[in-house]
C-alpha cells in the first residue's frame, strides 16, 4: 500500500515543469530558425547586390571597349547646349550572353542594363609637353561620363555605376549637362 499513497500524494510538478521546459524549448528554436532566414535574405541581397554591381560595371566596359564608342561619343555632343544622355542599345549578342547568369541546377537570372553616354563638357587640357601647342590648336579636354543601370527582375537589387572619362577634341564652346561625382 506504500506504492499507491505515494502515487496520491504527488500532485503533477513533473508534467507541469516538463511542459514549461518543452514550451522554452520550442520557443528558441523558434526564434534560431528566424534568425536563420533573416541572415540567408541578408546573404541573398548581398549576392543580387553584387551581381547587379558587375553586371553594370561589365555593360560599361563593353560599351568604352566596343569599336562604336567613338561615334557614341560625338552622338553625345552632337547638341552645343545641355545635350541629353545619348541611350545605347544593349541588344547585342555578345552583350546578352555576358549578362546571362545561371546555375548548376539550370535555373537562370534575369538581368538587365541601360547604358548611356552624357556630354560633360570642355576642360583645359590635362598637363602635358604640349600644352602651348594645345592651346594654340583650340584643344580642350572634353568629358564624357559612361552610366549603366542594372537590376534583376523580380526583385529590389538595382545597380547604377558610372565611369568618368576625358578625351582630347577640338573646342566648340558647347556645355554639358552632368552630376559632379561625390568626392
């Protein structure tokens, strides 16, 4: 008769505290699993932010490397005042494949770029030997700047680099009409 007083005179502690202990428990795996998916996002941006980087910074690159740049570049000033951004057509090919980005699982990223190429405006001359012969030949520094626009459909990553360059051309007094880069 011992076993069943015993049994009477417990009043249920254990089931009560196995059951708080099975509710912390559940609580922080709960909280370790969101945890997890706010950093697995945090590194998701990250990536498509990266991608979005390089894919406008390789649209810059191809569009200064092509052999069209030059006509590009006169097309931009082709007005004397404010001329807008000239857009460029990035439907190339060659272009389109540079851009196509996919995995081993075969699923692929939609990614696109605009380019365009802004008349800045005449510089002096960078210092040179030749700066008295510039200035006699009305030279000036002209000064273009390259921008790409990259984003990634379907989602917020959204890329815009732009590339600052200086060329020597004869002076026709136009002016430009670009953003001062941030120092």
């Amino acid at each position: 008769m011992a076993i069943t007083k015993s049994r009477q005179s417990q009043s249920g502690a254990a089931l009560a505290i196995s059951l708080i202990l099975m509710l912390v428990m559940t609580t922080l795996g709960v909280t370790a699993l969101n945890g997890t998916r706010i950093a697995e996002k945090v590194s998701s941006n990250a990536q498509q932010k990266t991608i979005t980087y390089e894919t406008a910074e390789s649209a810059i690159n191809s569009v200064i490397a092509s052999d069209d740049y030059p006509d590009y570049r006169n097309q931009a000033r082709s007005e004397f005042e404010n001329p807008p951004p000239l857009l460029l057509p990035m439907t190339s090919g060659e272009l389109t494949e540079q851009l196509s980005q996919s995995n081993l699982l075969g699923t692929s990223v939609d990614i696109s770029a605009d380019v365009s190429v802004q008349y800045c405006g005449e510089v002096a001359p960078t210092e040179t030997s030749l700066t008295a012969v510039l200035d006699t030949a009305n030279i000036v520094g002209l000064i273009y700047d390259v921008r790409s626009v990259a984003t990634i459909s379907n989602s917020n990553a959204r890329s815009d680099h732009v590339v600052r360059e200086e060329y020597s051309g004869l002076q026709l007094f136009s002016t430009g009409n670009c953003i001062a880069p941030e120092s």
